[in-house]
C-alpha cells in the first residue's frame, strides 16, 4: 500500500532540475516496486516514472532547460557524452545507474526528506510526487503545445511499445504480439504505424481486445482456451510463423512461444517483458543457426532527450492515440485504487493527474 503524505522536497543542486508533475501513469514497475520485486528499489521511496510537467527551477551548471519548459523525465537519460551515447548502437546510457538503483541522485544524496528520515528516489524520476528533482540529462524537453495528462505516457509504455514496433516491424510484415496490456496494445499501434499488414494478438483474456482491434489488430488467439496450441494457431495464420514476434508477459514459457512463432529464415523474438529474478530462457540453437534471432528492446530503443520529440510529431499528426488507453483518471488519494485496477488487469492505463 501506498501511503500519502507530504515530503520535503530539496532545491535542486549541480546539473539537476526541480520539476512540478501535472500528470503519471501508473505502470507495472511501478507495482513490482510496491511488492518488493524490484531490485532497484530502495525503501522507503516515491514510485512513478511515467509523468509530465514543468520546469520550476534549474541547478547550477543546467543550460539545456529553464522554468516553464514542458518535460518529461526519463529512467533512461541521455547525457550525450558516454561511450554507449557516442556508439549510434544503442539507446542505453548508463551514466547515473548506479546511483539511480539505489534511489539517490548522482551526487549521492536524496531530494526527499519526510520528517528527519530520507526519503529514496526511484527510477531517478518519482513521479508520484507534486514536485520532484530529476538530473538534467533525464529530462526531455517536449513541444509546449500537447496535453501533458496525456503525454505523461511517452514517459514509459506508449514509446516502448512504439518505439519497438517501428525499430523491427517492416512495411508488410506479419507481426505477433504475446500479451494485451499497456505495452502490447502500444506495440500494436506501433506495427500499423510501420506498415504491418497482419498483426496478431495472443492473451489469455480477450477483455482488451477492443482496444486493440481499435489500434490495429487483426486476429487473436486465446492463449486460455483449451487446445489451442499457440506456435501451432500462428504459424496456420500465417506462412509458417511471423515475421516479428514481441513478447511483453516477462513469462518464461512465453518468451519460448515468442521465439518458435517466428519464421525460420528472418523472423525476429522481440523480448519486452522483464523475466522473474534469476529467470533463464531457453530455445534451440537450431532455431537460430537457421536465421531466427532474439532482440531485447528498452524504452523502445528510443534515445529520451533527442529522439522522442518525433514521436510527439506523430500524436500531434494523430497517428498515435493515447485517450483510448487511458482507462481511469485519479486523484493522488485515489492511487491505490489504481494499483488494484493494474492487479485485477481492469486498467490498461490510469493516469494520476495533480492539477
Ligand atoms: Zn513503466
Ligand atoms: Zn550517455
């Protein structure tokens, strides 16, 4: 259970920004941070990490942001300097992780004080917080002109979802995606976005399956019902197995149908979800030698700061939509109530809104 109650939160020092947040989703890593399952979870903490706002005041040394400035925090940051950023292979920056994963900022301190004990940061954004500090090289500065209560969702589920589509999914591909939720529906919007023309759902419940037929959907296999062999459903719907497979449960098993859906050849397992501590994956080499490879994706291969202004373009273009995921809108006292909805899978998103 959350608790809500009020914070001090500190100025910011050297290279960071103090942010107000309008608005944030509540995602899954948020829950596993609630459960205890997360192992970058530093007790006690402010959880939330898909969130939007405004800039109230910059720290010594930040030149890129100013008060008024629309951003969103990002868990992945870009600092633009590193040898992952540098490298044009990846959108990893691992800059601040380590202090990152135990819930302080670079300096090794926390913003977050309640009474006389510290308070941790989380995923270096805490976006369940009215006001929240957030290194300069974790922010991107977005275009002024776009619903922040809604936007607050490029913050994690809809670009990971997207932005893998669009990174794998060519124009004609055949496309399964394996699990409904957040981030599947938004691989789903992403696929259509890339050109693919048969895209294929597989849950064990069909109860987001308007959505998804809404964002481009256009067969589904229950996964629940008796019988139905999953590789077997896919490979007869399509010519022998998909071209691009995302798997986004974090289910070990899943992960394998993910794998032996793809066709031989080309076809590409794309894994999203995140395994259970110590968790392994198994496939046959056979598999691979004859053409199939495994991809990992993160915040959908998307750099933060330089890379997700282009997809803001294409919700303003109404390419993407987010109204039709956003399930509940919240007050922060109501934020439990979001979690159960997560836990009882009635949610795709909920929204948190301070304003
Ligand atoms: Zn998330
Ligand atoms: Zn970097």
């Amino acid at each position: 259970m959350l608790e809500v109650d009020d914070v001090l939160v500190a100025p910011p020092r050297e290279g960071e920004v103090l942010v107000e947040i309008v608005a944030s989703g509540l995602c899954h890593t948020d829950l596993t941070a609630l459960e205890g399952s997360n192992v970058s979870a530093v007790y006690p903490l402010i959880p939330g990490h898909e969130g939007a706002g405004r800039v109230v005041e910059t720290g010594p040394g930040v030149n890129s942001l100013q008060p008024g400035n629309h951003v969103i925090p990002l868990y992945g940051p870009e600092c633009g300097t590193c040898a992952m950023c540098e490298s044009g292979r990846t959108n990893l920056c691992w800059t601040i992780k380590k202090t990152r994963d135990r819930g302080v900022m670079p300096d090794g301190s926390s913003r977050f004080t309640r009474g006389p004990d510290q308070v941790h940061h989380f995923m270096g954004t805490s976006t369940l917080s009215r006001y929240t500090v957030v290194p300069e090289i974790a922010l991107a500065k977005i275009r002024p002109d776009v619903p922040l209560d809604q936007v607050c969702l490029f913050g994690c589920g809809v670009t990971t979802g997207i932005g893998a589509a669009m990174q794998h999914v060519r124009s004609g591909d055949s496309v399964a995606v394996f699990g409904l939720g957040g981030i599947g529906v938004n691989i789903i919007q992403g696929a259509r976005i890339a050109g693919a023309t048969q895209i294929i759902g597989v849950d064990v419940t069909d109860a987001k399956n308007e959505l998804a037929v809404q964002y481009g959907m256009t067969a589904f296999v229950d996964a629940a019902d008796v019988g139905t062999d999953v590789v077997t459903a896919i490979q007869d719907l399509t010519s022998g197995g998909v071209d691009v497979g995302f798997e986004c449960t974090g289910l070990l098993p899943v992960m394998r149908q993910t794998f032996d859906s793809c066709v031989a050849g080309w076809g590409q397992a794309v894994m999203l979800g995140v395994e259970p501590v110590g968790g392994e994956m198994s496939f046959p080499p056979v598999g691979v030698r004859y053409g199939k490879s495994i991809h990992g994706s993160y915040f959908g291969g998307i750099k933060g700061r330089s890379g997700l202004g282009a997809l803001l373009d294409l919700f303003v273009d109404g390419k993407i939509d987010l109204e039709a995921q956003i399930t509940h809108q919240l007050s922060l006292d109501q934020v439990n109530d979001g979690f159960d909805l997560m836990r009882k899978g009635k949610s795709v998103r909920s929204i948190v809104r301070f304003e």
